[in-house]
C-alpha cells in the first residue's frame, strides 16, 4: 500500500495563478481531509469529504475548492492563489472502522505564493 | 476560537528523563482524543488515543493521561530518546461527528538532548 500520496511537493505561485493540489488514497478509506498547517497555528481543516460526492467545508474554507468524484482521489484547487494560502498542506484519509477515527496523513505539498 | 490549544511551543528535555507535553480544551462533547507526531518534512503519524471515558491509556513509553474536569490532557514519555525530537500535535473530535473532522492544537516541538 502506498497509502496516502500527494503532488507536487513543492509548488511556487504567483498572485491570481490557479492550480489543482493532487491527493489518492489506496486504503479505500472513506473519509478524506485537507488541512494546511501554518506556524503557530497548528493544522487547520479547509474542506473534508465523508465520501464520494460528499463535501464539506472546515474551519478555513475561502479560497478553495473540493470534489471527490471517486473514493480514491480528493483534489484541492486554489481558484485565485494569494499570499496568504502559503502554507504547507497535508491531505489525510481515515475510515470509520477505527473507533477513534485517527487519519493518515500524505507528506504534504509546500505552496508558496508570490 | 482555538477549542484545542497546546500553550508549550516547545520542550527541550534530556535523554532518558521524562517529557510531558499539554493540551486543554474547551469543548466539553469531545469524545476521542488522539496525539500525532510529525517530523520535519513528512506529515504528521498517528501516536496514541484516549476515550474520554477513561483516564489514561498506555502504549510502550508513551502515556496518556484525561483529566475531564479539567478539561486537559497530556502525553507523557518514558524514558525520552533523540528519535523522540518531533512537533506534537493533540486533536480531539466528537463521537456524532463524521469521520475527518479532527481539531488540531497548535503543536508542540519536543526537543530531546543526548
């Protein structure tokens, strides 16, 4: 199992630019997250999906957009890139089988935004 | 509004002493509590839970401790070891809440010296 992948690694912007931040899961978990993880503010969720054709936002949603069309993939795109969505993001999956519902994080993508 | 909040930014302790990082919170539903560790340039990896039916759950060097009451958790690591060197993030999430939607403290980045 590859478990949960992420592309690119590294991505560089510029202000207004439009990009698609890539997420899979081989785990056919049902529950798929993106959060991204800002100095001092820990990680905060943007958008999750409880399964294909189902999202929702999280605590910081602006600026983003979420589909989940099969189980395994769950795409971020960033419709007008700003300054401020320079972060590190992390994509993670979990499954309701597991009582506590921990998740598996990807290795994430480092955005910056000029 | 941090409903998880980790106040530590960073603990530096000495090999084979015991580090204790905290954590509180300030919604009284959750019901699972969950710390991850995370190494620089990789996401964060499931470390241990805690029901919040119980007051401590242990697993090898690590322990968790629930004091409900009030309304705080730590996690605490027995004997320290140099791979122990990580940012330490506590989440929580209630039991009717799907799965994905965990809150993230701040993180709190464990130093340990040989």
């Amino acid at each position: 199992n590859a478990g949960v992948t992420q592309t690119p690694k590294f991505q560089v912007l510029k202000t207004g630019q439009s990009m698609t931040l890539q997420c899979a899961q081989d785990m056919n978990h049902e529950y798929m997250s993106w959060y991204r993880q800002d100095p001092g503010m820990g990680l905060r969720l943007i958008h999750y999906s409880v399964g294909a054709g189902i999202t929702d936002q999280g605590e910081v949603p602006n600026g983003y957009n979420v589909s989940r069309s099969t189980t395994e993939d769950f795409p971020l795109r960033l419709l007008s890139a700003a300054p401020s969505q320079t972060s590190v993001y992390f994509c993670a999956s979990s499954t309701g089988y597991r009582v506590f519902g921990e998740q598996f994080f990807g290795p994430g993508t480092r955005l910056t935004v000029l | 509004d941090q409903q998880v909040k980790q106040n530590s930014p960073s603990l530096s302790v000495q090999e084979g002493r015991i580090s204790i990082l905290n954590c509180d919170y300030t919604n009284s539903m959750f019901d699972y509590f969950l710390w991850y560790k995370k190494y620089p340039a990789e996401g964060p990896t499931f470390l241990i839970s805690i029901s919040s039916i119980k007051d401590k759950n242990e697993d090898g060097r690590f322990t968790v401790f629930l004091n409900k009451s009030a309304k705080h958790l730590s996690l605490h690591i027995v004997p320290s070891q140099p791979g122990d060197s990580a940012v330490y993030f506590c989440a929580a999430r209630r039991f009717e809440v799907q799965g994905g939607k965990l809150i993230f403290g701040q993180g709190t980045e464990l130093s340990v010296k040989p």
